[in-house]
C-alpha cells in the first residue's frame, strides 16, 4: 500500500511578532516547523503503512528551505520525501495551491505507484483555512473525509474504508471506497520519536525535488498568484479597546465583601443577566 | 490591479447562504449569516436568498419558513433522500448545480465541520475564491465582497477580495455576527430544485451519528454565561472552582488552551483562536493572562469580567471590570455569595 502524506513548513506561531509601526509580519529570524497538525497525519499515515508493510511518501510545497521539514518527516520514519518547489508558485491561495499539489500527486502516482490514502493535517497554523485537503480530493475526484478521528477499518482485498469524523453536532461514522484524501483531526496519537536507524538513513536521503514541468505542469497561469483568486487587500492590527477595564477595588476588602461588590457591579452593567439568574433559580 | 470582471460572470447577482439543518435543526450561524446577508444584500441593491438542502421536506418547509422571519426574500429547497445526512459528493454537487443555474455573486457559509468541508470543494469545483473562517463582511466601495479574518493567531487581520471571479466566497465563524431579530410571519419565495442524484450514485454512506447531546459535550459559543479558569489557577483541584461557579449560575465552563494541553479539561472547552469563539451575556475569567488568541475568543462578550493577580496582565486591556486578587480565594467566595442571591430569590418566589 502506497500512501501519501501532505505536510506544511510554517513559521513557528508562537515566535511571530507584528512590526508596530509598518504592521507587517516580521518573518526574519522566526524559525520554520512542521505545522502541528500534519503530525498527527504522519503518525496515522505511518501506522497504517507498517500494518501493511507498505511506503510512505511526504510531500510538501514550499520554497528550497522547506526541506528541512522533509528531512525531519525522514527521521520520524517516512519512506520517501518529494519537495515541489518553483518561483512560480510564490503567492498561492488555497486553490492555486491545491492545483500545484494535485500536480505533483499525479506525478507520484505514476512513478511510485497510485496511494491509497492521501493524508492532510486539519489545517495549518499560518493560513488555516483548512481548505487545502478538500481542494486536493477535488481535484483528483477521490472520495474526501475530512476531520477524521480514526480509522475504524481498512479492507485493502475491497477497496474499503470506515472512518470516525466530528461532524456537526455529532461523531459521523462512514464508510467509502478506497483511494481517499483523509483531513485528520489533531489530538488522536502521539508522533514517534523514529529509530537511529531512520535518523541515519534521513541524513542521507536524498530529497525528490520538482519544479512545476517536473510536476508535469504545463498552464503556469493556474499557479501562484496569477492562479489565485483571492487578493490580500490590506493587513492590519485589531484597534485596542479605548478603555480598559474597571478596576473594583480590592485593598483592605475581606474576600466575602468582594464577592458582593463584584455582584452588584456585574448586575448594575448587565440587568439582564440578574434577570436571567432569578428566572434561573426560580426554576431550578 | 483590478482587471475588468469577465463577461459571462456580469449575469451573477444576489446573495446567498447556505443554512444548515442537517438533524432538523437549523445552526444558529445561519441566521447570524442572514442577518449579514440582509445588509450586504441590501448595499448592493440585490435579494437576499437561503439554500436549503435535506431529505425530509417537512422540516425543509420549516427552516424556510425562518429564513424568511430572518430576512431571506427567496428560498431555494433542494429536497432529495440522498441529502438527508451530510455527504460532502451529495451536498457539493447540489451546490454547485445551483450556483451554476441561479448564478449568486456571494455566497456565504458558516465555519462549521460542515461549512468549510463542503465550501472548500464547492469552490474547487467552481474555480473560485474562498476566504476562511471570516470575522467580518463589508461592500468596499467598488462592490465587491471584503471579507476580513484574524491571522497569525489573531495578532493581524487581513481583508481578502474576490475581484475577478463569481462567485466571492466566505466561511464565517459562529457567533462573531450578531444575531438579527426575528420578524414573525415575514414570507418570501421558494425555488423548488431536483438533484437527480440517486443513492447508487453516493459512493460514500453514512454507517451512523452519533449526537453529541447522548456524549455531554459543550454547548459553549450559545452559552449566556460562561466561567473559565487559565493557568493562574495552578492545579486541576483549583479548576473545580470555575466549575462549582458555573454550576450555580447555570453557566458552561471553559478555559484557555494550555489547561487542554495539561489535561484539565477537553479540548472542546477550549476559548479563542484555536478553541470555540464565545459570545454570552457574561463572561468571568480567572487566572487568564489575556494572549491575544483568547481575546479574539471572547471579545464579543457583553460583560468580561477577569480576575487576575498581576494588575498588568493584558486582560484587563478588554476586560470591562477588573480584579486583581487571588482567584483561588475568590472564587469560592464568588460562588457562595451568587448562591445566598438565587436562594433568596428562590424563598421570595
Ligand atoms: C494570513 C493568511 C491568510 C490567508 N487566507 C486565505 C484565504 O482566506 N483563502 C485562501 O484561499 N488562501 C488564503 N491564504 C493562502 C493560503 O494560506 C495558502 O494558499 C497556503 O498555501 C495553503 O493554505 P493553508 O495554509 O490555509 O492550508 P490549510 O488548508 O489550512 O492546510 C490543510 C492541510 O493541507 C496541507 N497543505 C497545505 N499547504 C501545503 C503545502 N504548501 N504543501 C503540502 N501540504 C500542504 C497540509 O497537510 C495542511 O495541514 C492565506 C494565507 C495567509 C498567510
Ligand atoms: C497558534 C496558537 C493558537 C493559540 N490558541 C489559543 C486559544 O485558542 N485559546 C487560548 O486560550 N490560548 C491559545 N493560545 C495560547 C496563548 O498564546 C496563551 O499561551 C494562553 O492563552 C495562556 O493561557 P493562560 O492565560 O491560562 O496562562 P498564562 O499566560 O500563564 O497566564 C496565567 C495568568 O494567571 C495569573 N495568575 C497567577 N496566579 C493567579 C491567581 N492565584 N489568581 C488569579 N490570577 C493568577 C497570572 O498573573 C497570569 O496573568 C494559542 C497559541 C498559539 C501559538
């Protein structure tokens, strides 16, 4: 069983800063991970491949230095990794984007053999739009089951899949016929650390790496930002609230006076909530 | 640079939203987005129209009959048994079978499982532009649909256009519009579409669903009150006091993500960015910094009362009133005195 996993390099969120004057995202010196989500796809996706001894592919988009996460997935213990990458994408939206990769996925399929599960994260922690995933299923008209939990079963013999997703309002439990584009949810395994064996085998790896003709794309127009629809018009910081909070005052108050004055302030500002309280108890 | 809309895209007008009802039910982001559609609807001089889809036509008579109290002037139904759960094959060849007969120029879901699942193959499939869990939806002044949506974990906002393709899609989140009011006995139009799909033609099939009503999990972002508690409280013992809170006031309880992380509470209790966005009458937040990814959670509350040690913690730049104490010692103190409140209220009833 061949499958594929699909992994973005994202600037580590918790370290980006805002420019205060220019309002502009300070990118330099930010340091690039895996987006999160993607693990969780990797350790599911690498679960399933050991069950059936089967080969794992990662493949990501992304500019020359996205490599460093292809080589990290290498290390947790992925087969093979493919690197797409081309001025040509720069500037992607979610749909130029899901046609680079469908692209490149066509392209691995007839060189290492038709997957049987392509794997996304979620979403991403930089553009989360979790729109990637069903642009992708779209694309190459496989059957998409996105948020998914776990997989319940998997009948290679029948073409078989039943999965867990979240649903609205609800877990959905369904079923559909193999090959399929999976979004997993974050949260659902813990990725493996992989063996020294792994760590010595990524160190010299060697990166597939394409550029849109290796990908068999032939319509630049359909790429980056001329094949974007959608256009950033402007960036901005949210505008601070004007006041800050009131502050209750707190010194010398024993704790249960304080209570009763946050009480009375909370029912002074908010009458309604007093009512809804009263109507509250008096049906309790 | 703004190129010259193609011409077979002029003939695209009117706004529309997707309602879900998928368990008879309609989401309260429909009507939220209606009452947004309404407006933008009415700046652009065009109808307001909702799109119904199910299995059961009863209960598709009903949300139409709604959307037209919330401000919908027509109606399209696509009843068929093949739509009675979600599928996305089923519900994404519906949609896009509309759009491409009835032609929207904006079309507007809400950023649910279900929203972006079936708006991100929808706009796919139609070769258009989609803008992701949106916060706020504008006309800018040459038209078009300017849908903004916090980034970078809500420390940016960016507006994002559709210029040149049709139609301008958006997924918004629940409970960052405001809830239009309900005009009763208000009614308009129903378009009436067949799918023609049969149930052989669905290759994926819905095995079971199982409600989360049956499961206990939060009902938070339609919450009136909400408590939650941050890492200030520095245990999963102290955390039970935002519980014993919530409890006597009839609240949801909730919190910020790292109490997820360590363990103190499920995931679907988690505020903000990455967790649910929270709009009631009131909310108390005890030991919670106010990063930037909780406020643009919470920002939409009537009431935000925090409670915090460190008089220049952040949260008391949104927070409407502001203690700084223990939350520890507060909190017990909070519970019993709201306890003593509706008790003497229950004795005078
Ligand atoms: C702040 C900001 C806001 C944006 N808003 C929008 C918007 O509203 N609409 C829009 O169309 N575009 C938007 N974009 C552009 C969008 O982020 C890019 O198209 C990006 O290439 C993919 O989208 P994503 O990061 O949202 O991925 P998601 O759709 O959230 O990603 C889902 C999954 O797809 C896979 N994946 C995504 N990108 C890649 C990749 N490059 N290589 C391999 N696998 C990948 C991963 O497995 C990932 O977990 C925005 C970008 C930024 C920076
Ligand atoms: C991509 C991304 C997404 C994120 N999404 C979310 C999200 O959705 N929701 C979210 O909440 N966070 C999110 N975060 C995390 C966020 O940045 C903060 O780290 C988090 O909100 C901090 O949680 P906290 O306020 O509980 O803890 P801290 O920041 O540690 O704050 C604890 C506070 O408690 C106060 N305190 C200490 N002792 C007491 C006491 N006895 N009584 C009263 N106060 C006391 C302290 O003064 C301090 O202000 C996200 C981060 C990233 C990078």
């Amino acid at each position: 069983m061949h499958i594929v996993v699909c992994m973005k390099q994202v600037p580590d969120s918790a370290q980006i800063r805002v420019h205060p004057v220019t309002n502009t995202i300070m990118r330099q010196g930010v340091p690039t991970i895996i987006n999160p989500y993607d693990l969780f796809a990797l350790e599911e996706a690498m679960r399933w491949r050991d069950k059936f001894k089967g080969a794992l592919t990662v493949l990501t988009m992304g500019p020359p230095m996205a490599e460093d996460s292809l080589r990290k997935a290498l290390t947790f213990g992925a087969d093979r990794a493919v690197l797409l990458t081309d001025r040509f994408f720069a500037g992607s939206d979610t749909l130029a984007t899901s046609f680079a990769l469908a692209s490149a996925l066509e392209k691995i399929s007839t060189e290492f053999g038709a997957p049987a599960m392509i794997f996304t994260g979620k979403q991403t922690i930089d553009g989360d739009t979790a729109q990637v995933g069903p642009g992708i299923a779209k694309r190459l008209g496989l059957n998409q089951l996105t948020y998914v939990s776990r997989i319940v079963e998997l009948d290679q013999a029948a073409d078989k899949i039943v999965v867990e997703r979240r649903a609205e309002g609800g877990v959905q439990i369904l079923s559909t016929r193999l090959p399929v584009l999976i979004t997993m949810l974050e949260g659902v395994n813990e990725i493996r650390r992989g063996t020294l064996d792994d760590a010595l085998r990524a160190a010299r790896a060697k990166i597939i790496t394409w550029n849109a003709a290796d990908a068999g794309i032939t319509d630049l127009t359909l790429c980056g930002l001329r094949g974007s629809p959608t256009i950033v018009k402007k960036v901005f910081a949210p505008s601070p609230r004007a006041e800050k909070a009131h502050k209750i005052p707190t010194a010398d108050v024993p704790v249960e006076l304080l209570a009763e004055n946050v009480i009375s302030e909370i029912f002074k500002r908010q009458p309604a909530v007093e009512g809804d309280l009263m109507k509250f108890s008096a049906g309790q | 640079a703004k190129k010259e809309l193609p011409e077979h895209f002029k003939a695209y007008k009117h706004v529309w939203v997707v309602v879900e009802s998928e368990h008879g039910e309609v989401h309260p982001v429909s009507f939220e987005l209606l009452g947004e559609g309404r407006l933008l609807a009415n700046k652009r001089g065009v109808e307001l129209a909702a799109v119904v889809l199910g299995g059961d036509a009863k209960a598709i008579a009903s949300a139409a009959r709604e959307c037209f109290e919330y401000g919908a002037d027509l109606v399209y139904t696509v009843t068929d048994p093949v739509l009675a759960h979600y599928r996305n094959e089923a519900y994404t060849r519906a949609m896009t079978d509309l759009v491409n007969t009835y032609k929207p120029e904006i079309l507007l879901l809400g950023a649910t499982t279900l929203g972006r699942d079936l708006a991100g193959s929808v706009a796919t499939t139609l070769r258009t532009g989609l803008t992701a869990d949106c916060t706020e939806l504008a006309i800018d002044d040459e038209g078009s649909l300017a849908a903004t949506r916090p980034t970078f974990g809500g420390s940016l906002l960016c507006t994002i256009l559709t210029l040149n393709y049709r139609p301008q899609m958006a997924t918004v989140r629940p409970r960052v519009l405001q809830m239009p009011s309900r005009q009763t006995g208000r009614t308009g139009r129903i378009v009436e579409h067949a799918l023609g799909l049969a149930e052989d033609d669905v290759v994926t099939k819905v095995v079971q669903f199982i409600a989360d009503r049956d499961s206990n999990k939060a009902q938070l972002s339609y919450a009136d009150i909400v408590v939650a508690g941050g890492l200030g409280l520095q245990s999963a013992e102290n955390f039970q006091l935002v519980k014993s809170l919530a409890e006597v006031l009839g609240a949801e309880y909730g919190g910020s993500r790292p109490l997820v992380q360590k363990g103190w509470m499920t995931s679907d209790r988690q505020i903000g960015q990455t967790g649910k966005t929270i709009r009631p009458k009131l909310y108390i937040a005890a030991g919670i910094s106010g990063a930037i990814q909780h406020r643009v959670g919470v920002e939409g509350a009537d009431l935000i009362v925090a409670i915090n040690t460190d008089p220049n913690a952040p949260i008391f730049d949104f927070a409407h009133l502001g203690i700084v104490a223990d939350a520890i010692r507060l909190l017990p103190a909070l519970t019993e005195a709201f306890r003593k409140h509706l008790s003497v209220n229950r004795l005078a009833c």
